[in-house]
C-alpha cells in the first residue's frame, strides 16, 4: 500500500492510499476508523477529491465514529454482563 497524501484536519487523521487499483481514504478518530475504498478508474482528480472533503462530509464520519463507539461500547456492556 502506497501512501499518497496525509490531508490535513483538525481533528482527525485523513489519508489517501493507493492499492490494488483502488484508492483508500482512511480516516482515523483515536481507535475508531473508517475506509472509503474506490478503483483508480473513478477518479481522475485527486485534488479534487481533497477539496471536495468539505465540513459535511466530516461531520457525517464524526457521527459515524459517534455510532460506531455506542455500538462497540454496548457490545463490551453484554459481554462483560455474561
């Protein structure tokens, strides 16, 4: 996996990586993190891309992390009830 370009943001790590004919968008919130995968033949800009990543975009992954600690959360909440 190559890494193209760390995009910068205030509150989480972004980062694009190329593999298998795919690009990757990683974005990382302390031990939660979400992949957008996508072959290289759907994007022809990646500046673009980057300038499309705008503030929507990034609160819909923040409340995508929000979810996705509610649910690891309760799944720790009924394995430790057992």
């Amino acid at each position: 996996m190559r890494l193209l370009r760390q995009i910068s943001h205030d509150h989480f790590k972004v980062c694009l990586h190329q593999y298998n004919d795919k690009y990757l968008l990683s974005i990382v919130l302390d031990d939660y993190e979400q992949h957008f995968k996508v072959p290289t033949s759907e994007i022809s800009n990646l500046d673009q891309l980057e300038k499309n990543l705008d503030a929507a975009f990034y609160t819909a992954c923040l409340k995508d992390f929000v979810n996705m600690r509610s649910r690891w959360l309760q799944l720790l909440r009924t394995t430790t009830d057992e």
